[in-house]
C-alpha cells in the first residue's frame, strides 16, 4: 500500500493483442493512482509474441499465462486468483486510460460501501471522443433488450457526471474484492457475451449498488463501425440469452422470456441471416437452442 490508499489489482486479459497489451501497460505506467499492482493474463494466444522481452520493460507486473482459451470470464478469473487488492479494476488489454482515471473510480466506489462495482466513461479511440458507453438502461425482462446510454453520440457535458447504472461495460469496471468474495466471480460458463449480465444482475440480487462515474476517461480500440456478425457471436448470443434468462428469472417472467427468444428473436435470426445468405449464422442460431434444450439443468454446468 502506498500511504492510506487501498491496493487495487488490475487484472487485464490478452488474446493475440500482444500489440494492444503493450500499449494498455504504457497508459498504466502514467496512472496518478500510485498503489496498484498489475496482472497480465494471456488466454490461450497462438500468435507469436515476444512476452520475455515485454516482461523485462514491466518488472512490475505478474504475467500468468493459460494453455487454453478460457474465454472472457474465464481469463479475468484466472487473474482474480491472484489479485490481492481492496478493488480490483477489470481492464480490456485494447484499452488506454486517462492517467488519472483510476483515481476517480477508487473515489466513487469508496465513498458508499454498499456500491459494489463502478464502470468508468468509454469513448472510441477512432474516432476520438465518440461515446461507447455512458452507463445503460435496465435489461427488459421479456425481450431481453437494453440500451447503453451515449453509444456512438458525441460527447455531452452528462456523460462526465457520477449516477447509478444497471449495468457495467466490462471494458473497464473497478470492482469491489468483498463483494466478489460473497456474490462470487463471472460463471466462465457463459465463455462469451452475457456474463457481464449475469454478474451485475448478481450484484444488485446482494444488495449491491453499481455506478457509472463518466470523469473516469478510458479509450477504447474497439471500431465504431458495425461488424458483421460471426457464426460464434451468434451461436454464443442466442445459447447465452437463453442461459440467462433460465439463471436469474422465475415464473411467468422466465416463461415469456424464454418463449420471446425461442419463437421471436431465433426465428426473425434465423430469417435475417437466410435471406442475407449467412447460412453458417442459421447453424449457429440452431446450435444456441439445442444446447440449452441439452442443458436443461443449471446448477449442472
């Protein structure tokens, strides 16, 4: 610890990004937050990339390295186990902070303790200072749809204050390590998409409150532009979706969820994706449904 200054561990997750992990660990160097330790875990990569050299730049950081792909969840667990900070900040590898970010999230998520976790103002690294994320509504709990607030907008002067939000971008969110200790970590289950739902609906089910503090600037590489989706984002959006709804729902909400998505959402994929030829998203779509007819039961998985 430095000072009063509770510990916090970065945990940040690289897939073939060695490139993208380098520039993450530059933008850390330069924190104002001066208590930190940093954890690099590598998931499954199968480029080449020189890690010895970049492990002899950052003395300082703890690089874990995972034979498999463990997914989203799965690599930021792997990193969890080693983390031994107050606060644990979950941070994309194609991610570079403001330096003085990290300062402002230990500031909100100290001031209350029942606020288990804070996600931080995201904005395009291209086209610079176009909003990905300024918090987001709460999911629908039928259709299953919800929107992040700001997406692909210009910056407004709103987007820089400190309001509660349903949900986290996990590009960026710092975390409370008493709160993972009893809600528990990301299910690695989910592997894909949707285990940041399923976290934070967790979270709130505990009794925790989840913030949005828009003076936490962090960029992100992602592209603005659309990209098409692929045969896995589509086999793990559908599976997920499902996954979810049969987790945390009950009763009638979980029936009409589960029916929506099963005779709304899959049939009008199934047809988007037949008439735009995407014969391998028409599989993928199939694959979702038959798992989770496969899987009837959860607390299996």
């Amino acid at each position: 610890m430095t000072g009063d200054l509770p510990t916090v561990s970065i945990v940040t997750v690289n897939f073939n990004g060695y490139k993208y992990t380098e520039k993450c660990l530059e933008a850390l160097e330069a924190l104002s937050y001066p208590s930190v330790e940093i954890i690099v875990v590598d998931n499954g990569s199968t480029e080449s990339a020189d890690w010895s050299t970049l492990q002899a730049r950052f003395p300082n950081v703890n690089f874990l390295y995972s034979r498999a792909n463990l997914g989203f969840a799965g690599g930021n667990n792997l990193g969890l186990d080693k983390a031994t900070g107050e606060f644990v900040w979950l941070l994309n590898n194609d991610t570079e902070p403001e330096p003085g970010s990290l300062s402002m999230l230990v500031e909100t998520i100290s001031s209350d303790s029942s606020i288990g976790m804070v996600s931080s103002l995201l904005l395009y690294f291209e086209p610079r200072g176009l909003v990905q994320y300024a918090g987001a509504t709460d999911l629908n709990p039928i259709t299953m749809r919800n929107r992040s607030l700001g997406y692909r907008e210009d910056m407004q002067p709103d987007f820089k204050k400190v309001y509660p939000t349903s949900y986290i971008h996990g590009a960026s969110v710092l975390v409370r390590s008493e709160a993972i200790e009893r809600v528990g970590r990301m299910h690695d289950f989910f592997f894909l998409y949707y285990e940041e739902y399923d976290w934070c609906f967790r979270f709130r089910q505990a009794g925790y409150k989840i913030f949005y503090d828009g003076r936490a600037i962090v960029y992100h590489k992602e592209s603005a532009v659309t990209v098409p989706d692929s045969p896995l984002k589509t086999y793990y959006l559908l599976r997920n979706r499902l996954l979810f709804i049969r987790l945390n729902y009950k009763g009638m909400t979980k029936f009409l969820a589960v029916l929506f998505t099963s005779c709304v959402a899959a049939p009008k994929a199934i047809l988007v994706n037949l008439l735009k030829g995407k014969f391998q998203n028409v599989r993928a779509v199939f694959r979702g449904l038959i798992w989770n007819l496969k899987h009837p039961r959860t607390g299996q998985l």
